[in-house]
C-alpha cells in the first residue's frame, strides 16, 4: 500500500551560490538606508563629532613632522577614529538586526526557502560593510572640506583598514548578539559594548595619555588593534605583528560565537 508521501517526491533545488544574489542584497541596503536611526548614528554623529572635536585642531602637529614639511595633524587623527567608530557602529547594528528578524519571524519564512542560511549571514555582513563604507566616507569628505591634508597613501591606507577591519569584526560580533538576544535589545546592547570599547581601546584618545594599568586594558579589546592599524599611517608607527594578531583573534572569536548561536537558532526554526 503506498501512501501520499510514497507517491510525492519533493524536488528542492537549492540554487546557485546557496541563494546569494544582489536583488536580496539591495533590499538589505534599502532596508538599513530607510532607517533614521541607524543613518544617524552610523553616518551622522561620527560627522558631526569631527566637526565639533576635529575640525579646529588643523593647526596642531600630530608628531614631530611639522605640517610644513608633510606632518598630519590632530584632526587627522581625530576624523580617522570618528569614521571607524562610525563604520563600527553601523556594521554592529546590521549584524543585530537579526533579533528583530528572529522576533518578527522573519528567520523561519527564510527557513522556507531554498536560500542557505549560511548566505544570509553573509549577505547581511556585506551590507553591514557597505553601510560602513558611507559612514568612512562621509567622514572623509567633511574631513577633506575642512583642511585636512593627507597624502593620497595616507587616505587610501587609512580608509581601508579601517572600514574593512572594523566592519568585518564588529559585524560578526553584532551578530553574534542578534543571535543570542532576542528582540530589540540587541541594537541597545551592541551600541553601549561599542561606545564601552571605543573607550577603552583607546580610539577616542592617544593610549600614552591613560594610566598605565588602562593601557594594558586596551590592547586585549578588539578595538586596539584595529585602531592601531588604521592609525599607523598617520603616526609613522612600524607595522605591529601583534595589532593584527589582535584583530583576528576577535574576528575568529566573534564568528565561532555567531556559528554557535545561530546553529542553536536555526534548530528551533
């Protein structure tokens, strides 16, 4: 005797690339760039902190080099940490955005489809780097309109391994936590850690100038290496091994603690 099930076979293609394609991709942006929120926390408040911090100190000397002869100057530095704490900020709140999604149900109607939940994670951390990516570069125009000079290196170096080291790290931590909290709390949980570790990774300030036991603090959190990095250029540090040992060694932490989680979500999608 053959039942219902005998007789129908289910035929689920799972499409190219596990489903990932740009339309999805678009609508993620369109969905971050609707959002008032995060555009004003992502793109306008590094701008507007430049500007009331950063945009009057064009005259200080970062180093020894005089701004005769090529030096940077504070506000250098200072538009360089807002654009990585904005492109922190946006990748953290794209990444947390899965526990509305998870709250909303949305997680289980993407069950439904062919689409690999693994591509979804994916496609959300590019659009958490795309939306990055407009936050460094707003702050880098406002930067370039209000006097600050860097050599063409200088820009590109700095705007890089910023946007792509905090957006990679900071992305996988933001989901990380959208997996592990449910419901809005997460986008108020990711923005109090980013501001905590913003402070005491030293991004706001030079680390020479905090107590020496702050110092030691700063160069375990996954804010210190990225920033070190980024700021190298300005500075004319040597390339530090141990600030991009730093920097993966977050990464890596923050992808097994979303694998682990979303792995323990989807089980009960």
């Amino acid at each position: 005797m053959t039942t219902a099930t005998d007789r129908v076979q289910l035929d689920r293609r799972v499409p190219p690339l596990g489903g990932f394609n740009l339309t999805y991709l678009g609508i993620e942006l369109k969905r971050k760039l609707r959002n008032r929120r995060t555009l004003v926390f992502t793109i306008a408040f590094p701008v507007v902190m430049f500007i009331i911090i950063g945009a009057r100190l064009n005259d200080e000397p970062l180093t020894r080099t005089p701004l005769s002869a090529g030096g940077p100057s504070v506000a250098a530095y200072i538009m360089v940490s807002m654009a990585m704490y904005g492109a922190m900020m946006s990748a953290t709140q794209t990444g947390a955005s899965v526990a509305i999604e998870r709250a909303q149900g949305w997680s289980r109607q993407l069950r439904l489809t062919p689409l690999n939940p693994l591509v979804n994670v994916v496609i959300k951390m590019i659009a958490g780097m795309l939306l990055g990516l407009l936050a460094v570069v707003a702050t880098y125009i406002v930067g370039a309109i209000s006097g600050v000079q860097l050599s063409a290196v200088q820009w590109i170096a700095t705007g890089l391994a910023g946007w792509i080291l905090a957006s990679a790290v900071f992305t996988t931590l933001g989901l990380m936590v959208g997996y592990m909290v449910p419901g809005e709390n997460a986008a108020q949980i990711t923005s109090l850690v980013i501001v905590l570790l913003s402070f005491l990774g030293g991004l706001f300030y030079p680390l020479s100038s905090m107590p020496d036991f702050m110092q030691t603090i700063a160069k375990f959190t996954p804010v210190y290496g990225i920033s070190q990095i980024a700021r190298a250029p300005l500075t004319g540090d040597p390339f530090d091994i141990w600030s991009l040992v730093n920097a993966v060694v977050w990464l890596a932490i923050f992808v097994a603690g979303t694998a682990y989680f979303f792995r323990r979500d989807t089980k009960r999608v």
